[in-house]
C-alpha cells in the first residue's frame, strides 16, 4: 500500500495552514522538516508539544522526521552533529514515526569523492548503528553535491553498511539533475527502496515540474513498486516554485497541482494509496 505524505512546510510555515491544505486533498502525514520558519530539529520542546498536539487533534501522523543530518562538508568536526543526531531519534520517538531522513555530507568543491569514502562510510555507519540500538529507520536521500549523489555511491553506502536500519529515500529529480540514469538508479537500488519523495525534473527547461512531467520516470517507478508489493510513503516535495539547498516552497495553489499529478498517476494505473 502506498501511502501519501509531504513536506508541509512546502506549503506554508504555519502549521495549521499546513494541515488544513493537506487535509483539504485527502492526506494525512507529513514529512516534518520546518514550522515557524525554524528547522524541525531547533524548535523547542513547548513547540514540538504543542504541534504534536495539533497533529492528534486533526488525526495526522509523521511519514518521517525530515531532518538535515548529513547535510554538512565531510571535512567538518563530527561530533557535534551526532548531537543533533540524538535530537531527531529524539523527536522521532517522540511523535512515535520512527523514521529520518538523512544524507551523506557535501564535498569539497572540486575534489574526488572517492578521497573521503572511508570518512563517509565510518559516519554512515555510526549513524546506522546508533540508529538500530533505539529501533529507528534511517532513509538515506539521493542529492546533488553529497557523495551519495550518484546511484553507484548511493550503493556503496548501502551495500557496505549493510543494516536494516539504513534505507534508501529515491529521489528521481535529484538523480535527473545529476544526469544520472533513472533506469540505471532504479534497477541497482530498487530492492534498498523504502521511501520515495515525489519530486520530478525536467533535463531540458531544468527546473521542477510535477509527477509525470519531467524525466524522472515517476509513473513506471511507483507502477513496478507497487506490483513489487512496496508498503510504505510517496512523500510530496514539488519545489515547484522554489527550490532551494535545504528546503523548497510550492504554496498552497501550486500544491494543489502537486497532489492531483500524483493522485492522477496513481489513478491511472489503479494503485492502492491512502
């Protein structure tokens, strides 16, 4: 079953604003990245309180707390990111959606990620490991200028880690702007696949475009995991007005398209969802 979520604060800041756009199109999770115009992993604990309340009172869940653990130069001091670390298993505990999203440091600009594989791997598999001792999922995201930006890197990760409690998050329209081939993607790393965001890209006019109409192959991707029995989130993150380093922004009209593609594709095809 496949079941749909998004990142709400493509939408809005406000919360409310966000659950009632959602809850307007039939979905009931999201994937918790920012309120407030501050990071999920910064707001205080009166804060979180008080959205988890607002989530039990609308009846919504967490796809996953979408967090920016790896989003940092490989070459940075890592001991205090592991702090932040604790904060999202945290969070992910406390809203009871024992899945976060995480990626796989930046390169130095201009410099060959093979340099830094060991120091890559080494981190990777710390955050795996701490991550199953308290019964968490990690979904490794695909992105450009991260060493897991390419199918052939993301692998590696996965294959040499070799935890259950590290996946892979498929990102087709991060893959399409690297020029890395879907196809190619798909088929060394669709049996790591537990989460999907639903973002497309088109090569030629290279900017965001909704589900279906760009080059990310998006509707033969959900139609094969879907025979395939996948069980778990096609996460809405349109970017469909901006797209930025470390968030997007859609806003409620665009979202609106954002949802229908998506609904529309799986309709199509006669996917189960929810």
């Amino acid at each position: 079953m496949i079941r749909i979520s998004a990142f709400a604060d493509e939408i809005s800041q406000d919360p409310v604003e966000q659950v009632d756009v959602l809850a307007r199109h039939g979905i009931r999770a999201i994937e918790f990245r920012a309120i407030h115009g501050t990071n999920v992993l910064d707001l205080s604990d009166a804060q979180h309180a008080e959205f988890r309340g607002l989530l039990d009172d609308r009846k919504f869940g967490l796809s996953a707390i979408g967090s920016p653990i790896g989003k940092m130069r490989i070459t940075e001091p890592f001991a205090e990111h592991l702090d932040r670390f604790d904060r999202a298993m945290h969070l992910a505990e406390f809203y009871q959606a024992p899945r976060i999203r995480v990626f796989s440091f930046y390169m130095p600009p201009g410099e060959d990620p093979a340099s830094h594989r060991d120091e890559v791997l080494a981190r990777m598999a710390e955050l795996a490991r701490r991550a199953a001792a308290r019964s968490i999922t990690l979904f490794l995201e695909n992105e450009k200028g991260i060493y897991g930006d390419t199918a052939s890197r993301v692998a590696d990760i996965l294959e040499t880690i070799n935890s259950p409690a590290l996946r892979h998050a498929f990102d087709p329209a991060n893959y399409v702007e690297v020029r890395q081939p879907i196809d190619e993607a798909w088929a060394r790393l669709r049996s790591f696949v537990s989460h999907f965001h639903v973002k497309d890209y088109d090569a030629t006019l290279e900017r965001n475009v909704p589900a279906g109409a760009g080059d990310g192959l998006i509707p033969r991707l959900l139609q094969e995991a879907a025979d395939a029995g996948y069980d778990g989130y096609a996460v809405l993150e349109p970017h469909l007005t901006v797209a930025g380093l470390s968030s997007g922004f859609t806003g409620p009209e665009r979202f609106a398209e954002a949802a229908s593609a998506l609904k529309a594709i799986l309709d199509d095809r006669n996917i189960s969802y929810e």
